[in-house]
C-alpha cells in the first residue's frame, strides 16, 4: 500500500487508508474515480462513499472498522426476498405469465399513508397508519408493473392492472386504457390478453366520431381523435376515440371479421346475381342469437342455445338485405322481414302434376334429392337415412339402379340437417316446381322429398327461391360435399 501512495505522492490518513483497503479488497475492478471518492471518506463510512464500494467478501468488510455498520444499512435497502416472491407470484397469477419470465427491475423504501397502501377504494376501510414497505417496479421484457407492499409482503397491490408498454403510433396510455378494457368485458378477457396492433391519429367528422346513431343528436364540429386496432382471442377489432379517450366507440362494420363479409356477400351476389363488386356492406352488428339466429316463428321451437354472430346489412342496387350470420359464417340466412327486396327476382311456381311425384320416402329415410339433365342428361339419387348413412347411386331411364356408393355423416351433422327441416317447414311447399326461365338449356332439375313433402327446381334459380327452400339447399349441400 505504502508503494502505491508514494508512486502517486499523495499523503494518506489512518481513516483514507481505510476506505482505500476497503475499496480494493471488495472491488478490485474499481476506476480512478471511485477510488477519488474513496480518498476523501470519513473513518466512520458515509452514506455517500458506502454506496461507491462494492461489498463481494462480506468477512472482510465486518473486520473494519465500520464495515458492519456499512453493511447493514447495505442489507437494509435490499428487497427481502419474502416480499419479491409475493409480488412476482400475484403478477404471474393475474396475468399468465411465467414466474421464471419475470424481474424485478427496481425496488424502493416507501412509507404509505393507509392500510391500503394509499390504494384503497370507495368500498374500502382503511386503517389510518403509516405503513412502512416497498414500491416495487416488475418487467417481463417489454411491459412494465409496478407494485406497492408492506415490509413483509402480506399486503401487494399494483399501483395499475394496465402494464405500461410502447404503445404503436405513441398512442397515449389514457386512450389504450378504456380501448382495452372495452374490448376485455365484451370478450370476457382480461386486458393483458388484448393486444393493440395499430393505432392512428384521425380527425372524425362530428361528436359521434362518424359513426351513425339512431335517435342521438351528435355535434357538428369535427374531433381531433385517434383509430386503435386491437386483436384478442383470434378477433381483430376496430376502435375510434378522441384524443383523451373519454370516448370510445367500437366501429363494427369495420371489425366484421372478413370469413363472415365474404359469405355473406357471396350469399347477396347469388340472390341478387349482382357481382360482388356490385355489393357494399352497409352495416355490421354483434349479436346474439338463439338455435334458429333469431329467425324463428311461432311455429318452430328454436333451440334455448347462445350463439355468437353477426347481422349484416348490405346495399344490393336498389335493394337492401339483411343477413344473420353465425361467428364462423357456415349458417347465413337472409332475414326477409327486415329486408327491402323487390319483385324483380321472384318465381312464381307451378304445381307438380301427380303423375310426375317420385314415390313416397320409407320410414327409415329422412330425406332425397333425385336430379337430373344437365349435359350428360344422367339422373342420380342420393338419400340420407334416419341413422346418418346415405348412399348414391346412378337410375337409368327404366328405373334401374347402379351400384350404391355408400357414405356416413357423423350424429352432429344429422342433427344439424334435422334442425334445418323442422325449420324450413316444406309442407308450404309441397308439390310445388320453380322453373327455368324460357330459353334456358343445360340446366338441372333436383327434387327434394322430405316428410313433409316434396318440391322441385331448377339449379339456375336456386338463389331466387323462397328463403326456407335455400336454407334446406344450403345445409344438404354441406352435408354431400364434406
């Protein structure tokens, strides 16, 4: 030591010689200006010099004087492990995420006003006494909590449930706070399970934020305001707010997920025979709806189930159609009540002479389809039995029958198609025929037996007929081609 003074010709005290000692047993690694500031320390270390050095053998640092006060005050400030284990385990509980992902990245002495922790509620009592504990600030990488406890870790309270994090577009925390927890509660989450994608600054055109109300009056003046995307549960959905996020609106024409726009304009195109391109949605709706997607009647005991969905309005030429969809779209049905629909498409049936009804189904069959023409002019017959199986097969012009090709539809999809029936009610339409328009050739006449009866059409009119006679298409067309 002596060597080393003299090298640098500085004169040393007993109590310099002992912040130096300390400093270059416990921090070899030590830069010139720690060891300045270690130069100038009192014999009894300040609290100013005991946080420059570095305590690595703790034996050593008890034998100097001074040393083991020094190291208590160090201890002192260190979180205890009891209350950082508590802290990590509450935020692993509440948001999913493994405890080995977290850290702490800061922790603090706090002093808090209540029992609560100066967190408590409306509801709450809390005990008017200082509390002593921590203010502690946990991360996983890229979101940031932060919590309050008391000193040993029986009481931990976050400060906020919503992490701080970079938000897209430096979107402010005080609008992505409600966007969140907005769409949170409709999607029975929690907000740490929704997650904000884009977010861009928009001026709306008036105080609903451009986003039309029955019944209420909005402002005029344009609102300086932001568009939040955000995905949750495999939904991706579209938010306006203003700037402070007071208020929220979810835009639900833009969130319609596109499997559902695409069914339901691919419906409108057929019914119609507009091109899809002809087509705008107008408007979109969440909504629950019951076994029959809220079109049932009087007649039909519909099915006491929930089913998540969507009503879609589109803009067919002069027309306007109302769809019901199910969340996935593999159920569409045209709601004709709530549609404007002109004549322009309708078909007047015919009666089905007698002589050309197919013969009555058996007990064991719950429904047929016999078609035939086209190019080929072939005629084939398909039936589903009561147990699901269902075989087809080729009839030639004297009735004979080709070899069977046998198929299996599984309890679920039998029950669905059986719903489909009840529903559709085809008595209405028994012995009824939708012909082709005068001209046409090529076509295909199918007929259907069920039950309740039997009706004909042709393949080319097949989206102009009755709604309930398109429903019954639909569903048998899911079945053969599955």
């Amino acid at each position: 030591m002596k060597r080393i003074f003299q090298n640098h010709s500085i004169p040393v005290t007993r109590s310099q010689t002992l912040a130096v000692m300390l400093t270059g047993i416990l921090s070899l690694g030590a830069s010139m200006t720690l060891l300045q500031a270690a130069f100038t320390a009192p014999a009894a270390l300040s609290e100013s010099s005991a946080k420059l050095v570095k305590v690595k053998d703790v034996s050593v640092a008890q034998s100097l004087p001074g040393g083991e006060a020094f190291l208590k005050q160090q201890q002192s400030d260190r979180l205890p492990p009891r209350v950082a284990n508590a802290v990590l385990v509450d935020l692993s509980r509440q948001t999913g995420i493994n405890v080995q992902k977290l850290s702490i990245k800061e922790s603090s002495r706090q002093k808090w006003t209540d029992g609560c922790l100066g967190l408590g509620t409306a509801a709450e009592i809390c005990a008017a006494v200082i509390v002593p504990g921590w203010r502690v600030v946990v991360t996983d990488g890229s979101k940031t909590w932060v919590y309050r406890t008391d000193n040993t870790g029986t009481t931990v309270r976050q400060e906020n449930s919503n992490p701080v994090t970079n938000l897209p577009g430096n979107l402010p925390q005080s609008v992505a706070t409600p966007v969140k927890q907005d769409a949170a509660k409709r999607l029975n989450l929690t907000t740490d399970q929704v997650r904000i994608v884009q977010a861009d600054k928009k001026t709306w055109s008036d105080g609903c934020l451009g986003l039309y109300e029955p019944n209420i009056l909005c402002s005029q003046a344009t609102v300086e305001g932001w568009q939040v995307i955000v995905e949750a549960n495999q939904q991706r959905w579209v938010y306006r707010t203003n700037s402070s996020g007071s208020i929220v609106k979810l835009d639900q024409t833009a969130s319609l997920p596109n499997p559902v726009k695409d069914a339901v304009l691919q419906r409108a195109s057929r019914q119609t025979r507009l091109a899809v391109s002809q087509l705008r949605v107008l408007k979109a709706e969440q909504k629950n709806w019951d076994g029959c997607l809220g079109l049932g009647d009087r007649n039909v005991a519909c099915p006491r189930i929930l089913i998540r969905g969507w009503q879609v309005t589109v803009e067919a030429g002069q027309q306007i159609l109302v769809y019901h969809a199910n969340e996935n779209a593999t159920t569409v049905r045209l709601n004709r009540a709530a549609s404007q629909i002109g004549n322009a498409n309708t078909i007047n049936p015919t009666k089905i002479p007698t002589s050309e009804l197919p013969p009555s189904l058996g007990k064991d069959v719950l429904f047929r389809t016999i078609s035939s023409g086209g190019i080929t002019g072939r005629t084939y017959q398909t039936i589903l039995f009561n147990d699901g199986r269902m075989i087809r097969q080729q009839v030639s012009s004297n009735g004979a029958t080709s070899a069977e090709q046998k198929y299996q539809i599984s309890r679920r999809e039998l029950q669905q198609f059986q719903q489909i029936l009840n529903q559709a009610q085809l008595a209405k339409f028994n012995q009824l025929s939708y012909p082709a328009s005068q001209g046409a050739a090529d076509y295909i006449t199918v007929t259907i037996s069920s039950k309740q009866g039997t009706t004909r059409y042709v393949d080319m009119v097949q989206d102009r007929l009755p709604e309930p006679l398109q429903e019954v298409i639909q569903g048998w067309n899911q079945i053969i081609r599955a």
